[in-house]
C-alpha cells in the first residue's frame, strides 16, 4: 500500500511539472480535434488536404489510413492534454471520437489507450520527458 501511495504521489508531482506554452492554434486552423488514426494504412493514397483551409466548413485537414483527408469532426474547443506517463498494462479505449465524450470533454489518447478528459482551453502542455509508468489507467 506505501509503495501504491508513493507511487500516486509522483505521478501527481510528474503531472504537476508540465507547464503551458503558447496558443497551439495556428492561422486558418479550425477548432475541434480529428478522429483517431487506427486504421491500416493505405500509403499510395495521396493527401487529399495540407490544411485545414482547404477543407469545408465543418470539416478538418486530418490523418486517416496514414493520409490527410477533409472528414467531418465534432467541433469542441481546446487541445487534449498530455500525460508523458507511459503504461504497462493492456491499452484499453474508452471513446473513439470527441462525439463520445460529454459536455466539452474530448476523446484524448493516453498512456492506456482513449478517455474522455476534460481539454485544455487555447494553451498545449509542453512535455518535459517521459516521467513514469503507471500499472493502472487512471480515469
């Protein structure tokens, strides 16, 4: 239990220690967040966009099966934070798209695999290096 505990503690510390930089949003880059990129990849398939300029209104300049292509995204502000942990036990997805999440959460890849979680507002972490590993998610 003292080893858990301690264990708890340094994660908190590791987690506490990543510090914002500047907006992450660039010029023409539109809100919300692209869909996982877990399909295979089909590598003779050219990009269809380079930015999310030259994709209509409600749809995002996105990796999917390995190429960019304009697909339609739930629109939620901020960027998905990052946790740096790396994870030992199995990966496990929890959500697939920002649509799955409620309210303003976002569907954010972690160490364990996708949760929903709560985004950071215009601001992105910046990662200081791999901190921990962790034998459970954390949820």
């Amino acid at each position: 239990m003292r080893a858990w505990s301690s264990l708890l503690l340094v994660a908190l510390l590791a987690l506490g220690s990543q510090l914002p930089a500047a907006s992450a949003r660039k010029k023409g880059e539109k809100f919300g967040g692209c869909p996982p990129d877990d399909g295979p990849c089909l590598l003779s398939v050219p990009d269809h966009c380079m930015d999310d300029s030259q994709c209509p209104a409600r749809m995002k300049c996105c990796y999917k099966a390995c190429f960019r292509q304009c697909p339609c995204v739930a629109v939620k502000r901020g960027s998905c934070p990052e946790d740096g942990l790396r994870c030992l036990s199995p990966v496990q997805h929890l959500c697939n798209k920002d649509s799955d999440c409620r309210g303003s959460s976002r569907c954010c890849l972690g160490a364990c695999g996708r949760d929903c979680r709560d985004p950071i507002q215009g601001m992105v972490p910046v990662r200081l290096g791999q901190v921990l590993s962790l034998s459970q998610p954390q949820h």
